[in-house]
C-alpha cells in the first residue's frame, strides 16, 4: 500500500486564543455541562426515576464484567454428541502453545474410527499468555477460548492447573466478590 | 490575659474549620472530578456497611497516612528534611486564622470579634505568610538530596515568586479602592450598594482584578493548571522523597493554601460574610456571617476546582510568560486604571 501524507493545518495563533480566557471559558462550559447533567442524572435515579446513565463505570464485582464478543477468556474443552471429549490428542495445540501450558497425555480409544484420544489434558492458566494459537490449532474444534471467565483466581499456584474435567465442566474459581 | 486566651480560642477554631474543609475537599476533588468525566469515583470505604458516596475516603486516607512507614532518605539533611512538611502547613494554616470569618458583633452581653487574628495589616499578613510556604517547598526539594527533588524544588521558587509579584499587585488595586489593608474593614466597604441595588462587591468594581486574582491565585497554591512544582502525574516534583504523613502534609498544604486564597477572594471581591440586604447583628447574626463566608469560599474552591479539571497543564516557559508577560502588565494596568478611577471618584 502506498504511504499517503496528510497536511495537518495548525490552528492559527488568534488573539482569541493566545488571551486564553475566552478558550477557558468554553472548557468550563463542557465541563460543567457533563457536571451538572450528570448530577441531575444521579439525582434522578436515586429518586427512582429511569433516565440516561450519568456514568459510564461498570462497578466490576457487583456487576458482571463486559466483554467484547471475540475476547479471549479462559480455555473450554468442547464434547461430541454422545458427551465425549472432541480431543484426539493430536497434540498440536501442546507444540503450538508458546507459554509451553498444556500438557496431554495420549491414550487409545475404544472407538477405531477416532483412534486416539486424551487421557489427561492440563492447561497451567498461570502460565497461559492467551494468545489463542491452541484454539487456532485445533483440528476437530476440540478447544475454544469463549468461556467468558476472566476472574481466574486460585489461593495456589497449584490449583490454577486445571484438569480435562474440569476444562469441561468448568469450575468455581474462589471469588472476589464473596 | 482573657484576651490573649479568647485570641486562641479563636485561632484554634479557624484551624480546626480549616482543616475539617480541607478533609472535605479531598472527597469534592475526587467526586467532582468523577461526576464531570462521567465516572462515579472513590466509594469502596465503608464504616458498618455504611458508604454515605464515599464520604469515608479521606478518613481511610488520613489512616493510611499515618500507618505507611516514614522514611528518610540516607542521605537527606534530616533537620531540614523534617521541617519543611512543618514549615509548608504551618504557615498556610496561620493565614487561615487572619481571615474575616465574621465582623463585630454583640452577643450575650459581650462585644466579639469573629476575626480571630485582627490587624490594620491582615492582608499584608495573609500574604506575608502565604510567600513563606515557599520556604518549604524549597527546603523539601534541597534537603531531601535528590536531583528530582531539587529542580522540583527550584521550579516551584521561581513559579511562587512570580505570581506572588502579580498577586501582590493585583491585591493592591483592590486595596486602594477600599483605602485600608484591614481586611475586616474591607469588607465592612462592601457592605454599601452601587446605585442604591448593586452590591458593591469587589468584583463589581474591579471585575478584571479578580479573574487576575483567581489565576494568580491558582499558581501560588500550586493548583493544576499551574501544579509544575509537585506535577503529580507526569513530571518529578519537590515531595519525591517523602513517604507517610509528611506527604500528606504536602497534600494538605495545598489545600489549605487554597482555602486561604478562596478566603482572601471571598473577603476582597465577593463581600466578605455580607448577605445582600441584611443587616447582621447579634449572636443569630453572627452565626449567619460565618455561615454565608465559609458558603462563598466553598464556591470559589468548587471553580477553582472545576478550572483544575478542565485545562491541561502549561509548560513552564508558557507559565513563566504567563506571569511576567501577561499577568504582572494587566496588574500594573489594572492598578494605574484603579488609582485612575479613585482619583476622579473622590474629587467628585
């Protein structure tokens, strides 16, 4: 793509702009507009009365955190129709995975069609950078990244090791918010 | 000796109000600031359950302060070190006991003043001590043996004594409307009216000596947009080394600071304690004085805020330019057009 270059045009040095106390007052106007109209929003609504937000703060515990409909979040293990893991122990994911996090176990399936499959699947969330390679990787849509579970938290270095169930079934993270 | 005790009393009480609105203007700073970015602001600290909009932060603060570790830097002059918190609060909260809170009145068969520090001299008091906070920012920024702090430090000098050059002259041609530095009488003048219905408060008089008052007013109490000494955000300022309460004796300073140049604009341009067509007298009276002063100087802190939250910081040659270049000329016109008018106004 060819480089284009924009002319940017200073604003002129007026004498309205260099007595500054014309250009303060229209910031005060701003300013003071969103103060009180946002205090009249506030009072409002502690009133009981519906309106607009007066802020836009998201008070994270209490509420839920708001997440982008792509964003990463912590990794789920998907199951087939009959509730059995999708992996097939490809182990592509494990070479992919630049925070070296997950570790597979391979064994033999029963079923000779899928042939291998997963005897321990491990994510180290503390290790994990969230790049989302693995689900990339992933050839039979076996490991997503849409858990929208971003309060991953653990008392121990240990239990941010999460195990194959507990990919699948997801599992309660000691809360903040208790 | 009464006398002497009564004084104390007073004195006292001005500190004490002082600082009681200088805890409250740490929670206005944080919630105005807040509402205006359309945010809610500080409301986590809880007493019982009870958040009352984070009213409870400066308290936390306040604790916090006193429980963090106090440390003093090897190498620091460690007397120096010391004072200079001392020297900055000590002298802002001196300035607060020579503001008018209330004229003379008469209650329950005593005759009171409810200026605690009355002097034929107040305003030249008032600034006296305001130029000596200086002295602390100066010794903070040397005695604490860094470099930050030492050019912190110096910025901050040459910014306060620039502005107190303008400020002085500024307050000056207000004083020669009224003909006396007496802040009480002061006010006392304000009580007339101009053409029998406007108050005839400072800033009707001299509308372009407040709007100088109010900025240069702003840079000596280091408040943003003119806050280059301490530069909380982005450059090093004179409090680098301090840690624990003798930070927080920085913080405080300024807003007392504030809370002395908002009572001296109250007292000179806004009338003092008077309320527009009442005649105040007695203990209800008095009541009345304090209550509408410390109302009015809660409205030039409230803009002085809301100023801060609106402009950017300036660069320090453009503050400089401001203050010798643009300020000090528009005092000196000021005064010349204020000695000007007096002189016609009395050979009338």
């Amino acid at each position: 793509m060819a480089i284009k270059i924009k002319e940017v045009t200073r604003p002129p040095r007026n004498f309205q702009g260099q007595i500054f106390i014309w250009e303060v007052w229209l910031g005060l106007l701003v300013t003071f507009r969103h103060l009180f109209v946002n205090l009249w929003r506030h009072t409002l609504k502690a009133m009981g009365i519906k309106t607009e937000p007066g802020s836009v703060t998201i008070q994270y515990p209490e509420d839920p955190a708001v997440l982008g409909r792509r964003a990463r979040t912590r990794h789920r293990l998907l199951k087939r129709e009959d509730g059995t893991p999708r992996c097939t122990a490809c182990l592509l994911c494990e070479t992919i995975c630049p925070a070296k996090c997950i570790r597979i176990v391979a064994e033999d399936s029963p079923d000779v069609i899928i042939e291998k499959r997963a005897k321990s699947f491990s994510i180290d969330l503390g290790l994990c950078v969230f790049c989302g390679y693995c689900a990339e990787a992933c050839p039979v849509d076996a490991i997503h990244m849409d858990s929208s579970d971003v309060a991953i938290t653990a008392y121990d270095r240990k239990d941010m090791i999460w195990n194959m169930a507990e990919l699948l079934e997801g599992k309660k993270s000691p809360s903040i918010a208790q | 000796m009464i006398s002497v005790a009564w004084t104390a009393v007073k004195v006292i009480f001005a500190v004490a109000t002082g600082l009681n609105i200088a805890g409250f203007l740490g929670w206005l700073e944080r919630k105005q600031s807040a509402v205006l970015q359309d945010r809610i602001g500080a409301n986590r600290a809880e007493i019982f359950g009870f958040r009352v909009l984070g009213f409870f932060h400066p308290i936390a603060d306040a604790l916090k302060m006193l429980t963090k570790e106090d440390y003093i830097p090897p190498f620091a002059h460690q007397p120096f070190y010391a004072m200079a918190p001392g020297i900055s609060l000590g002298f802002g909260l001196l300035g607060l006991a020579a503001l008018p809170f209330g004229g003379n009145i008469t209650a329950f068969g005593h005759s009171v003043s409810l200026q605690p520090i009355q002097s034929p001299y107040g305003l030249l008091l008032v600034l006296g001590l305001l130029s000596l906070g200086v002295h602390g920012v100066v010794m903070a920024g040397y005695s604490s043996a860094s470099n930050y702090g030492l050019i912190g430090g110096l910025r901050g000098a040459s910014q306060m004594i620039a502005y107190e050059v303008c400020l002085a002259t500024t307050l000056s041609s207000v004083a020669f409307v009224y003909g006396t530095l007496d802040l009480q009488q002061a006010v006392l003048w304000q009580g007339r009216l101009l053409f029998g219905f406007i108050p005839a408060w400072g800033i009707v008089l001299q509308p372009l000596g407040f709007l100088l008052f109010l900025t240069a007013a702003a840079a000596e109490t280091k408040r943003t947009p003119f806050d280059l000494p301490e530069g909380e955000s982005e450059i090093v300022g004179y409090h680098v080394e301090y840690s624990g309460m003798k930070f927080g004796m920085f913080l405080m300073t300024d807003f007392v600071e504030s809370i002395v140049v908002s009572g001296l604009a109250t007292a000179l341009y806004l009338g003092g304690w008077q309320v527009p067509g009442l005649h105040l007298a007695g203990a209800l009276g008095g009541l009345i004085m304090v209550l509408a002063f410390l109302a009015k100087v809660m409205l030039v802190l409230f803009l002085l805020m809301q100023i801060r939250w609106t402009l950017p910081r300036f660069r320090f040659d453009q503050l400089l330019d401001l203050g010798w270049k643009n300020i000090l000329p528009l005092s000196l016109l000021n005064f010349l057009l204020t000695v000007w008018g007096v002189y016609l106004w009395r050979l009338r």
